[in-house]
C-alpha cells in the first residue's frame, strides 16, 4: 500500500498536467506527496523504499526503477496477442537497413520510430532518402518499429485498469468518427490471455480510412501522458501500474 508520494516540478513549483493531477487526487485521498526535481532522482536524494510512489517523466520514472531496484519494463508497443487488431505490417529493423532501403529506392514511404525507449528521434513517415535528414546523428545501429503507412481518420486513447476501461480520449482526427469499444474490449481480452497486460495501461485504437478499427500502440502506465481523462481514473492507473512493479519486485 503507498504511503508517500514524490511529484516532479518543473521548477519553482510547476507541475506538467500529469503531476498535478495526481497530486491533486493524492490529497484528497489522504496520501502525502512532496515535490522533487530530477536533479534529486540523479543524485539518488528521494527515500524511497516500497510504500513510496514516483510521479514524474520518463528519465525520473527509470531513476526511480533503477534506486528502487526494479527491472525497467521493455517496451511492447505492438503486442503479440494483438497482431490481428493493427490491420497493417509492423516489422522490427535498423536506421541502417532503412537508409539503404530508401536510398535503393527499394520500398514505399515508411513509418518509423525507435524501438527503444530512450527515443533518439519522434516517429515520422519517411517518403525518400532526403527525409533521413530527420535523423542526423542518430546511430545507424539504432533499432526501429516500421510500419506501412496508413490513413487514420480518428484516434483515441483508452486508459486501462485491470483490464477495465476506465476512460476514452480522443485526441487527433475527426472526433465524430468514433472507435469501435467492443474492438477494444476484445483487445483487452486478448492481452490478458496472454499475458502482456498491465495493472494499468493505455491502448491507443483509431479508425482507418478503410472504416476498420485498429491498434495505433500500446503504452505502459508508469509514465503516461494524461489527455481529458479525470484525476481520479488518471491516479488510479498510476497507482495500480506502481503497485505492480513494486509487488513484482518484492513478491
């Protein structure tokens, strides 16, 4: 059970959206919370132990995993169980394999994006050689996700709480071209038969141009970038997430 709560400020007290939603419902709930920069997380000056929440952005949340212990969990944007849901290819490769493919003129316009977290590049459609200018200095060793390129006329995001939806954003496209939540409710299904589900988690479905109802990524709770879900829904996910990694660690 959490018992104490580290919230990152940006400086002078100002909290991105995410932190100050949590907060918010943390002390309503009776939770203490204090404020820290990532200076405190580099220099290891928060006492954390396994009652202790860590809100924050990504490098302060692998801090925290990291002082804590605990593996930091590998990205799994595109799961296994919900192959049949993308409605498109997706395929691992390397910047490497990209650059000569485009410079061959081998393959149509792809999209791509690192395949690790720590993201040395934002994910872009690459139509031709001369786009690789997007990622000067990065690593030709770099692994990526591709994807063929499709129309999305809508995307949601779908925050997840043990495996209940607890909340449907839209948030790119035409909001009136709605997702199909019965898709989605047999995603879920999928995930926890096969065991890549989390305690708390967000699954971003869209529609495409073809009028189907596919998976855009999966994104992992412990650091989830909040749209127009409420604070209390939205700290319930962290919290679920939290307790999770923390019981995994311990148990």
């Amino acid at each position: 059970m959490i018992s104490q709560a580290f919230i990152q400020e940006q400086g002078n007290g100002r909290l991105r959206t995410e932190e100050r939603l949590v907060m918010e419902e943390l002390n309503c709930r009776g939770i203490s919370t204090t404020l820290y920069t990532e200076k405190w997380i580099r220099r290891r000056q928060l006492p954390l132990d396994e009652r202790s929440l860590v809100v924050g952005d990504m490098p302060c949340i692998f801090g925290a995993l990291q002082q804590l212990g605990i593996p930091i969990p590998l990205p799994n944007d595109y799961p296994a169980s919900l192959h049949d849901f993308l409605h498109r290819r997706v395929w691992r490769s390397t910047l490497r394999a990209l650059e000569f493919s485009l410079r061959e003129g081998m393959s149509r316009s792809i999209f791509a994006k690192p395949a690790n977290r720590c993201k040395r590049f934002t994910g872009c459609v690459f139509d031709a050689e001369s786009d690789l200018y997007r990622v000067t200095g990065v690593s030709r060793r770099e692994e990526l996700l591709c994807a063929d390129v499709v129309t999305w006329l809508s995307e949601y995001r779908v925050y997840v709480v043990n495996s209940e939806i607890r909340s449907v954003n839209w948030y790119v496209g035409d909001r009136q071209i709605a997702i199909d939540l019965d898709v989605v409710r047999s995603a879920i299904v999928a995930l926890d038969a096969a065991g890549e589900s989390f305690a708390g988690y967000a699954i971003d479905f869209g529609v495409l141009a073809t009028g189907e109802t596919a998976l855009v990524e999966m994104n992992d709770g412990f650091a989830l970038g909040a749209y127009n879900i409420d604070r209390q829904n939205y700290t319930d996910l962290i919290l679920s997430r939290w307790e999770e990694l923390l019981a995994r660690n311990h148990g």
